[in-house]
C-alpha cells in the first residue's frame, strides 16, 4: 500500500492510504590532493511521508457525467477524479514540475514509487543555476559551501584553486529532495509515494475521453486520471519509453558514501576534488559533507570494469581505503540526442526521464530544477487544452523553451566532452595554469555564466572551441559506444553495479545502493 500526504482546510496533515486517495578568482599555490537501488517496481513502504504546510489542496475535477466514456473501468456512471496534472517520479524535475503546476492553483498529484526520503546516487553539487531554480524562499539544506578546487590529472600534477566567494554548494540528495517536495506540498500538491506507475494510456478503454490520460499503477487496477501527465521519473523512465526519447549518451557513475574520522573531514572541509581520468571522458570527484565524503567516478557506459578500477585505484591514493563505505552504488546517466521528443499528446517529459543533463560535467539537478519547473507550467496549459490541436500547440512550446535554453547548453557541453575526452590535460592546464580559464570555471559554478554565454560572449572562447573541435575528428571511442546505445529509453534498464558487470543495459537496474552498504 502507498501512502498519501494532502492538506486539509485548516493546514492540518491528511495522511491517507493510497487505496483512498486520489570577477578574478584568488589563486593559491599548489597543494596536496587530500588526504591520505533497484528501479523495478518498488516494494510498497509503510512509513507515511511527514511533512507540515499550510496551502489548501486544489481538489481534483470529477468526470462530468456527460463526458462520453468509452466502454472503461468509470462505466456505469462512477464519478472519478480527473487531476489536472499527475507528475510521475518526485525527484528535482517531478518536485519542481508539481510545484509550478501546484502554485498555478490546478490540482496537483505527485507519484513517487520509494519511499521518502530515499537514497539518491548523486555526489548533490549544487550550482548557480540550481540555486537560482528552486521555489521562493527554499532553505537549501547544504552540508558543505565549497571554496576550494583540487585539481589533479589522473592522481598527478595537483593543484588547488581557491575562491573567496562559495563556488558551490553540496547537499545529500535524501535531504534537498524531500525538502523540495515539501515546497509542492505547500503549494497544494498531493503527494503518493510507495506507487509506481507502470505506464500511461492516452487512448484505449483505461481512458474516459480524449483530453484524458490514464496513469496505470503497478497492482492498482483503477488508473489514476490527469488532464496532462509530468514524466519526471529519472534516467530509466518509463514515461521516457512512452514518449519515444532517444538518448544518445550513456555513462557509468560510480559512488561511495565513506565516513571519515574528523581529522580526515577537517582536511576537506569547504574543498572538493575533480580529477581527470584514465578512460575517455571519464573524471572523479571528493565532495565532502561534515563527517561523510562522496567518492565517485563516471566514465562512458561499456567500461563497467574499468570504471570500478578508476574508483578503486582513486580511492586508494587518496589514503580512504581503510574506512568503509557507508553505501557503494551505481547510476546511469543519460543525454538525449538533440531530434529527441520531449511530448507525446498531452504527456511531457523532464529532467532524466528526458535525458537532460549536462554532457560534459554530467551536471543533472540544474537541468532537471529547470525542465521540471517548465513542464510544470506548461502541463498547466495542457491540461486547459480542449482540443489535440491546442494541447500540440501547448506541448511544442514546452519543447521549444527547452530547447532554446538547456539545448543549447547541451550543444556546447557536448563539444566541450569531445575535446575533454581526448585531451584531458589540456583541460587541466588551463584550469590550473591559466587564470582566465578558472574564472570562467568559477563563474559557471556560482551561475554568473553558461558554457553557452561563454562561447556567445567571449571571441577567444569561441575560436580555441571551433578551433579544438575542428582538430578532434568527427567520431571518437565514445561517439561509437554511445551509438550502440543510441535508442529509445528501455524502461528499467538502469542498472551499475559496482563489480562492473553491469551497467551496459542489464535490467532491473539501481536507482540506490547497489552493494556496500554497511551502516
Ligand atoms: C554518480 C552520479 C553523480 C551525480 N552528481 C551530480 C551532482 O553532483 N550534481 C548534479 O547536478 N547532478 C549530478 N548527477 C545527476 C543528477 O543526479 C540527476 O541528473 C538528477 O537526479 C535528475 O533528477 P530527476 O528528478 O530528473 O530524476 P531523479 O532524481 O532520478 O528522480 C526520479 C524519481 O522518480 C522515481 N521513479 C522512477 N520510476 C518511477 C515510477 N515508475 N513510478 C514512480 N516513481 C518513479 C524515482 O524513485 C526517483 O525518486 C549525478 C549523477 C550520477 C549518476
């Protein structure tokens, strides 16, 4: 059984159960680098979700008995509530995408099929752009403000920039999610969580008439009903499946949660590590919070056992091996190709399950604050569309905001991949060695620039690009594994494990701990 958060009238807390429920940057000398889930269908919980607002819930429309339904489970003149927006999956897209739609005053329903808070592989860097994406008034739950950038080169050549201004923030994904999705919740949205959808039906007998959509729940025979319907439910999305996103990159993150005497957190404490990797494309990361570090490495999809090498070897040199992780775990990560849909009907698609994310950095919560909160606004219009003409018209204006902004942000992190992936080291020396270079690093953390701005606004930028770009040749190692896997969403298959069997499309994947976890 899932559970159900709404709010009463008076701001009280429902709880019911689903069956119910409807400049220059200072420089610093160098310095030593540091110091020596499954996404199948959830297993119902029983925990409710807690959490406390004061906004009244919009109450969802009942089907008119006039509407004509065709031969479905609402026969025989059953009145069933018809959302406005259902949004599926409640991480930052769905979060954002039910508060937009929340805030607009439409009845909002959010399914999240774990439990909250969960567990997130994610390293939670959270950057301008992100900072600038989050409800008014949000209480960012950082664990850590970064200051310091520990540059190295495959373990070598270290080096630490330093800011005296935060370049950016780290939370611990659990946290930041369900404090975003408390923000729906004091918007007005509901929120069912321990449910997964199975899918989504726009035509057939599941659906009463033709600006309904049916969100069929995995052993819930009644569908829940929505004039349009958020897919925000991450990198193996189902809803991404009924969509028809294409993904055209896919790679391997790798992670350790690994708890650290204090004297070891000392030593991190407002400093991060990125270190260029071995493989093409690949990096790995430190990002400290208070007593835990988030060790993790990402490398193209295909090198599951290399990429597990990387992590250990990094891990190693980095003097950690002897403390045991809390949580070992993996995730895929994917970008969609550029001719990729982002609508099917009266369905859009958002953040992961859209396959948004920086190309490069692999930088996904921005991407996923921001597509999310346009889904949200523009589901609103989709579910005032009367006709499929309108809700086409709503649904090609969601893509072409999308577009405008996050592709365009995507073209250039791809670009940027293709150097970086065969010259790692050019990366490293201007970073280190070139002040300019780490400005614009700076600057793009804090969200006072993009990498497209960059490339816009700046002559030099632009040329060394067209320039490196122009030298790389067309295909590389990872545009050709990247073309095997250049397909449309394969619900489910999200799966790393960190003994680097899989990862390569094996299904049943993990969206958590995949082995490790010791606490
Ligand atoms: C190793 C690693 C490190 C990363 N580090 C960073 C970082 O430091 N900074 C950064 O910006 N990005 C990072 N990313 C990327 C970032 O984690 C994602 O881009 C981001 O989580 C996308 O948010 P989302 O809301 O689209 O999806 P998710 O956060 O994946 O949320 C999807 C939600 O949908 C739910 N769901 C799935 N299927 C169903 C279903 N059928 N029914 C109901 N609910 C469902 C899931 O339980 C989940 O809660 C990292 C990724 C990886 C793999």
């Amino acid at each position: 059984m899932g559970h159900s958060v709404s709010r009463g009238q008076a701001g009280a807390q429902h709880i019911v159960s689903s069956e119910h429920a409807a400049g220059n940057e200072d420089v610093e000398p160098a310095e030593g680098a540091g110091t020596g889930g499954a996404d199948g269908p959830g297993e119902p919980g029983e925990q409710p979700v807690e959490t406390r607002g004061e906004a009244p819930a919009a109450t969802p429309a009942e089907i008119p008995a006039e509407i004509p339904v065709e031969g479905s489970a609402a026969d025989g003149g059953e009145d069933r509530p018809v959302w406005d927006v259902v949004v599926v999956g409640a991480g930052p897209a769905g979060a954002s995408a039910a508060y937009a739609a929340a805030v607009a005053g439409r009845s909002v329903l959010l399914l999240e099929k774990a439990e909250l808070p969960r567990y997130k592989t994610c390293g939670g860097g959270i950057i301008g752009p992100s900072r600038d994406a989050l409800p008014p008034g949000f209480d960012l739950p950082l664990r850590e403000r970064v200051h310091a950038v520990t540059f190295s080169l495959n373990g070598k050549l270290t080096r630490t920039r330093r800011s005296r201004n935060m370049l950016f923030g780290l939370v611990n994904r659990d946290e930041f999610d369900n404090s975003l999705v408390e923000s729906a919740l004091k918007a007005g949205a509901e929120v069912r969580t321990g449910v997964t959808v199975s899918r989504v039906e726009q035509h057939g007998p599941a659906v009463p008439d033709r600006r309904t959509v049916a969100v069929v729940l995995a052993g819930e025979e009644q569908p829940v009903l929505a004039r349009a319907v958020v897919g925000a439910d991450g990198s193996a999305s189902r809803i991404g499946a009924h969509v028809g996103v294409k993904m055209g990159q896919v790679d391997l993150g790798l992670e350790a949660e690994i708890p650290v005497p204090e004297s070891v957190a000392e030593d991190w404490a407002g400093r991060v590590l990125v270190d260029w990797g071995p493989l093409p494309g690949s990096y790995g990361w430190v990002f400290p919070k208070g007593d835990t570090l988030t060790v993790g490495v990402i490398s193209a999809r295909g090198e599951g056992a290399a990429t597990k090498r990387y992590l250990d070897d990094f891990i190693g040199r980095l003097g950690l091996a002897g403390f045991e992780p809390r949580i070992s775990s993996g995730h895929l990560t994917r970008c969609r190709t550029d001719d990729s849909p982002l609508s099917r009907g009266r369905v859009l698609v958002c953040g992961d399950a859209a396959g948004l994310l920086e190309p490069w950095t692999r930088e996904g919560i921005s991407f996923a604050l921001r597509s999310g909160r346009l889904a949200g606004e523009w589901a609103v219009r989709i579910a005032e569309a009367h006709d499929a003409v309108d809700a086409r018209r709503q649904a090609l204006n969601y893509a072409f905001a999308v577009k405008a902004g996050l592709g365009v942000e995507m073209g250039v992190g791809r670009r940027l991949l293709r150097i970086f992936s065969r010259r790692p080291g050019l990366f490293h020396a201007a970073l280190t060695g070139f002040r300019p270079a780490w400005n614009v690093f700076a600057r793009f953390t804090r969200g006072a620039t993009s990498l497209a701005e960059v490339v816009r606004v700046h002559p030099i930028a632009r040329r060394a690009l067209d320039t490196l770009d122009r030298r790389e040749p067309e295909r590389d190692e990872r545009a050709d594994r990247a073309e095997e896997g250049d397909t449309t969403i394969a619900p489910d298959s999200d799966s790393g494990t960190v003994d680097g069997s899989a990862g390569d499309g094996g299904s049943g994947g993990a969206d958590g701990p995949t082995s490790g976890r010791s606490a």
